[in-house]
C-alpha cells in the first residue's frame, strides 16, 4: 500500500533540510546576538486559547481534536497567544522588558498554493513589558538585521511601517464607528494587493461612504510624517502617535537599519489585537515575507495584567522562495559536506579503516568508509558520490590522503596523519 | 480567562530551551560527523501509515483527527513509517546506504509520567540500504559517540545488545508457534524490568510452558557468545546470526566504542518489526535512553522494495533526567549570555549608545541597552541582570570598557573599540 504526504505539508528530503536548517540557523543568530532568549511552546494547546483572542472563525483555520479526556484541543496555528500565556504565567518573576523568540512549526487548515502551505516554520521575535517605541525599533532592526544576515539588500525588500493607532483616529474623525474598525481594517489592509476599483467596492461592502474612502486614502498616501501630520489634522492623541514614528524612524536611522525601513501608511495588518505601530517586510512584486507590530491589550485578554508587547512572525515559504530567487543560497549550503572518505587497499587494512574513522570523527571531523569490501577505484567512486573532500587510503604501515579539489596525494604515517588529519575542519 | 497548557506537554522557558538546543545540537553534530544526513516529515500524516505498520492497537496512543476535506489524519508518535514512506517515493534516485537522521517532535495519548511525557523530541539515526552488519555497527557508534560527547561514561550508560533473530530461533526450537511471537516477545522484553514471579506469570499467561520459559532463560542469560552458541545448539541459520553478533562486537571495538557495548541476549525490544540485532542505551536504575535494531521488512510492508533497515531513536526526556542527574550539563549552557551592554552616561549620548549597539550586533556579538534613559548606576545594575559580560559606558568622545568578571575597565576612543570590540566572541 502506497501512502503519500498530506497536501500542503513537505518532506524534507536531505536538501531542502540543509536551506531550512540554514534558514533556521541565521534566525537563531541573529535574534541572539539581538539580546533575545529562545523559547518554545508545545505543538498542541486548548482550543480556548487560540479562540478567545481571535474569535470562533478562526476555528475553520485550526486542526483541532479531542483527546480521550474529552479535552478540545488544536495544533497552534501561530505561538503569540502561546507566548502570552506563558509570560502571564511568569509575569511577576520575569525580568522586564522580556525579549524572546521562537522559530515554532505552525499548522494552519489552509487551501495550500504557492507561498501559503499547511504547515511551516514561522520565526517570532517579541519584546513584552515595554511601552517604549525602542522596543518596536529593536523588533524592527532585529529583522533588517537577518536581511543584510542573508544578503538581502534594501532594493530587495524593505520594511514597510504603518500605525494602527494613526489609522483608527482618522477613521473615527471621518465618522466610522469604533464597533465598525474590525470589519473595516481587514479592507484597508487589501487595499496594496487589490485594484482602486476593488478596494472601493470592498470599502462600500464594508459601509465606508466615498468621503470617508477619501479621508482614509489622503492620509494612507502621505509620503511623509509631515504630510501625514496634514492629512490627520488636529486629532486628539495624534501629536503622540506622530512622535513615535518620528522617533521610531530615527532610532532605526541611528543604529543603521535606516536603509531598510521606509513610512507606508497603507500598512494596517488584518488582525484585530494591533494597537500601535505596524509593519511588513515586502520583496519585489508584493510579496510579504513577515508582519507585526504593537499589541498591548494581548496578555490582559488571556487573563494576564495590562502588559504591552510588540513584535514580529517571518515564515520560511515565501522567505525560501525570495533567498532562492534572488540567487541567495550559497551552493555550499545545499551540498553535503563529507571530510574524510576512508579507503582500504585490499591488503588487510580494514581493521585499520574502521580505527581511523572512529578517531576522525571523535576529533569532530565528518568521516565515510564504504560498507562492502571492494578494489580501491570503486571505493573512490563512491568517495566521489558523496563529495568527499579527501580521501586515505589505508596501506600496510601508513597512508595516503588525496586532496580530491588539489588532485594532490602525500603519503604519512598513519600516526602523523591522526596527529593532524586537517581537513580544513 | 486563565488557560494552562495540556498536561504531559512541555513550556520551554528561556533556560530549559537552552537545555533542549544543547541536546539537539549534540545529536546534530555527532550524526554529522558520523556521515548522516538530516531529514525530516510533516507533524501529520494520513492515520493509515501508522496503523499499517503497527496495527490498530497503536490509534490509542495517536492524536488522530479529521480535517475539512474528511482525511483521517494523525500526529506523528514516531518518524520511523514516515521514513520509509519518504525512502520509498525516492528508492530508485537515492544512492545506498542511505544514512539519514532526524530530531522530530513526536507526539502520543499516553498517561504522563516521570521520564514519559505527551509530547517530546527523539533523535533517529537510520541506514537504509545495507544487509551488512557494518550497518548496525554503524548506529551503535553513533550513539556511543553522543554519549561520549556529552561526558557519559561507560559506567553511567551501556548499549546492550541482543539479536531478535537468535531469540527467535530458540523459541521455534522450543516448540512455540511463530503465530505466537508477537505476544511472547513483548513478554521477554519485560523480563529484566519485573521480578523472576512476575515474569513466569507474564509468560505463563503469553502459553509459555515451563520448560520453554527454561530454554529461553538459559539462551538469554548467556554470558558471552560461546555460552550463547551452546544454549542455541545446532539450529539452522543460527550460525549466521552468530556469527553476526561477533562481527558486530569486533567492528565497535575496533571503531573505539567497545567500552560502551556489551552482549545482553535478554534485550529483545517490544515492537513487532525488527528482524535481527536489537539493542537498548540503559543507565543506571534500568532506565532506558534509547532503542533501536534492524528491520528489514518495514519498507516492503509500506508498498515499497524488499530493502534493509537498522537504525535508533533516542528520546529527550529520560536523557535530560539522566544528564542532571550526573551534573553533566555545563553551567554555561543554562545561562543567557551577553557580550555587551552599553550605557549612556547622561550627556546626550544616547544617539551613540543606539549606533554602537546596532555596529557590535551587525559584527555578530551580543550587544544590550536599557530602554529607559536612566543615571549609570540604575543602567549597571541592569547589564548586571542580564549577567552582561563587559559594559561600555558611551561618553562624549571616548568609551569606558569594563569587565565585569575581572571588574578591570579601560577608556578608549569610540573607533579603536569598534575597530576590535573583543569580546571574547
């Protein structure tokens, strides 16, 4: 009987786990040369906590279950609501500002198509405990930072920062019900990916009149904080949220990342629990690579106290696909690397084969010999299958290694090769 | 509304995840070094692939569930039928031995307890492709190595090894019906964890008679092969599979992990798809690390060729216990490290602070800040917090560097401390 994988899931053959495990690696660097602390939630949770933040509707997007207990269960479909429950959990013990991240397998019921799967890898770098916008400029670095990490330059992708804060009051003084913004935001974040004519169709659908469309698109297209500052007139608490975007501007500007991070107020990010600043990182032809932004009522709706939090999640989909179109994946990443292939001459030198391959691995060196007993060209064909680098050929009284590149051969000892085997190890 | 997560689950705060990467990083670095390559499957596949190769027995301990579409789809309680799925599809393309590895998370509806959770990681290390025992000799290094790696001693844990084949001989000597095997072996395997009553109950119940519970005890208390090979007698094939174990002995020893092996004919394993040696890492209290042994029907049973397999799967958790329980987890592991944290000293150099901190993380070291802008002592005591290796107090035109283990500090300009940071990093 032939079984074959669930659609939108992947095998990951030895290759594509070398680009993933490379992928997983320079988000695990980077986040921590950035002060932030890994941590993991479990693979399953109640359903309750994915529901109680998102609402019901979520439920047709989770795998969920129930166990032999009775007990409603999903697979997480993202780890904030696990990250929430976790640090309320600790929330008088833990050190402020808390500055984790995590790079979960999340599982969502999705119709799978390019770019979109059912279950993938999602880096989240947060900082919970801190009303400071330098808390969102370090979210924000974190991430400019594994795009140059990775060789992606700002004419690649770039930072797109909104403010959902800033968004909301222009929607109330253009007279939008406060009860209206869940129905309403989910539109204006379309609004980049749709035509004019669908975004006005949209924003009717949603009760938006032709005036207050208007309103929102002069302020969404300012080109700057000084047009914005025009365009949300004198709104109460506006000056404020205006600051911080000055300000986050200039904290990125002063630790480098400026280049990467431009003003798009036509950012708004669909989900309900944004209350601040907002972004996406967008590649060439529109394409999101992550998104976040400032959550501060998050851990309170979880049974937590009135902690803010701000933060990020960057799939490794559309990521793979970006690195792999952009020419960005060093080749030695997909190969194997095999140090040592090591070889008998047929002269009763297997015994000595399997010693030095023992010792050559135990000193950390990657190291191959061939199961069957074969003349010595078969074996070095098989050392060529595998792209070892070197090969010993196991003598009577000592050895020789072949550097396969160099296509040199020096003959040694098989001591004063175990003293110091190289291998550019 | 308060949610905790579901019993027999794990939250890995900052240190135990720690714990978790120094673990995984071990398994990944020795099965490198030992020429394996990393694979890995979907957390869900089809429930089929599970009970095909264990019967309907095992859906008690899946979390099974039903998605949109009507699939009956299950999380992954071990990656081994995933393997030979994946093998499978690719059986013609890939050069043999196949020598992979994996880390996956697996899952099972078990009732938790000590050393036995819902939810854990189990590192596997396969070869799939070889009838040698050089094969099985293979996998037993690898894992002598890890233990070896990781400070375990061959009087802290041994590999105990058996032969799945020799064990059945001697039942089929001793007149017990090969329909039997798959209940009388779960009974041997319990053998050295109940007292001699307890066993004779078991086996009694399993329709043991006397005289074969004899037969199969003087076979399994072998000390050695030669007494193995007098309890065996003159059985058809079982010179081969002697002759088998002797081979194996010879090769670890000659690979420089003999101290780890020895001969223990009482180790049959539970499962019902191994075929020939089988073995078990136990440490002290009879606690089981890891297990594993040939299997050379699994593929074919899963609609593929006629090919061998031996390999191991070595759970997370016991080995945790067992790893602090001999103090063999460095300090430094469980600790968060910082190179850096940089402070400002109150005369407007905040601007420097931020650009300074951006310049070490971009260099790839650990650079922290305060979020608030706070007189020296307060910013100290922070870098204290998060046990900062060295502070760098910006001041207008030169920087203070101070080491806080060696409590030493020394002023430089800005751009010779930038030019060669140190760091230790």
């Amino acid at each position: 009987m032939k079984i074959i994988p669930v659609k939108g899931t992947r095998d990951f053959y030895p290759e594509p786990m070398r680009l993933r495990n490379w992928i997983i690696d320079a988000w695990r660097r980077v986040s921590l040369r950035n002060g932030f602390e890994e941590y993991d939630s479990p693979i399953f949770e109640y359903l309750d906590l994915f529901t109680i933040k998102s609402g019901d509707e979520i439920v047709s997007q989770l795998f969920s279950f129930t166990d032999r207990g009775g007990r409603s269960l999903a697979i997480r479909p993202e780890i904030t609501p696990s990250l929430a429950r976790m640090v309320n959990a600790k929330i008088h013990s833990l050190p402020r500002p808390i500055k984790w991240f995590s790079v979960p397998r999340v599982c969502r019921a999705e119709r799978p198509q390019r770019g979109r799967l059912r279950e993938f890898f999602q880096w989240n770098v947060d900082v919970i405990g801190s009303d400071s916008v330098l808390a969102d400029a370090e979210c924000i670095f974190v991430a400019a930072d594994f795009l140059r990490e990775v060789g992606l330059a700002a004419d690649d992708v770039t930072v797109r920062i909104g403010s959902r804060a800033l968004t909301t009051a222009v929607l109330g003084a253009a007279g939008v019900p406060a009860d209206a913004f869940d129905a309403v935001l989910p539109v204006l974040d379309k609004r980049p990916k749709v035509t004019e004519d669908e975004f006005r169709k949209l924003a009717a659908q949603a009760g938006l009149s032709n005036e207050q469309v208007a309103a929102v698109e002069r302020f969404q297209d300012a080109a700057d904080l000084d047009q914005a500052a025009e365009a949300v007139g004198a709104l109460e608490g506006t000056d404020q949220d205006l600051a911080v975007l000055r300000d986050l501007m200039a904290t990125l500007d002063a630790m480098g990342a400026g280049a990467y991070c431009r003003l798009d107020l036509r950012i708004v990010r669909g989900l309900a629990y944004y209350t601040g600043i907002v972004y996406e990182i967008i590649a060439a032809g529109e394409r999101a690579v992550a998104g976040g932004g400032r959550y501060d009522n998050l851990l309170e709706v979880l049974g937590g106290p009135k902690v803010g939090g701000t933060g990020f999640g960057m799939g490794d989909v559309v990521l793979g696909l970006l690195l792999k179109d952009k020419g960005k994946v060093p080749d030695d990443v997909l190969a194997r690397r095999v140090d040592f292939f090591v070889v008998d001459d047929g002269e009763g030198t297997f015994a000595k084969v399997l010693e030095v391959v023992g010792a050559l691995r135990r000193m950390g060196l990657t190291a191959e010999y061939s199961y069957k007993r074969q003349n010595v060209g078969k074996q070095l064909k098989a050392a060529n299958r595998c792209q070892a680098r070197h090969v010993v050929i196991v003598r009577p009284g000592a050895v020789a290694v072949k550097d396969m590149a160099a296509g040199e051969q020096k003959e040694m000892s098989l001591e004063a090769f175990l003293a110091s085997p190289g291998g550019d190890g």
